[in-house]
C-alpha cells in the first residue's frame, strides 16, 4: 500500500497557477450559474465541475 500524500506533497506537485478551490456542503438547489456569478469577484473562471449527488464542487 502506498502512503497517502500529505497536503505539502500535493502543494508541491502542483503547477504554480493552480487555483483549484473545493466547495463542499452544496445544496441541491445550487446552480452553476449561482456558483459563477459568487466566484467572478475572484477573477476569471475556467472550469466548473459540480457533482450534485455528493453536495460538492471544484472552480
């Protein structure tokens, strides 16, 4: 068995512009578009993935 990798591994593996943000604890009601009009203050958006059936998103 492999040893899990600790959050600096992952950090550290990672390309320097990554901003992958977790979004965890979603409702059902929760749209896309309500997850994009809430991060557009933060800059450009380039991806949205929602896994409705598990309550979480990444942007």
């Amino acid at each position: 068995n492999a040893k899990p990798l600790t959050f600096d591994d992952v950090y550290n593996q990672s390309s320097q512009t990554n901003c992958t943000v977790y979004c965890g604890g979603l409702t059902n009601g929760l749209t896309e578009e309500l997850i994009q009009k809430t991060f557009n203050n933060f800059g450009l958006i380039q991806e949205i993935r929602v896994f409705k059936d598990k309550g979480y998103a990444f942007v």
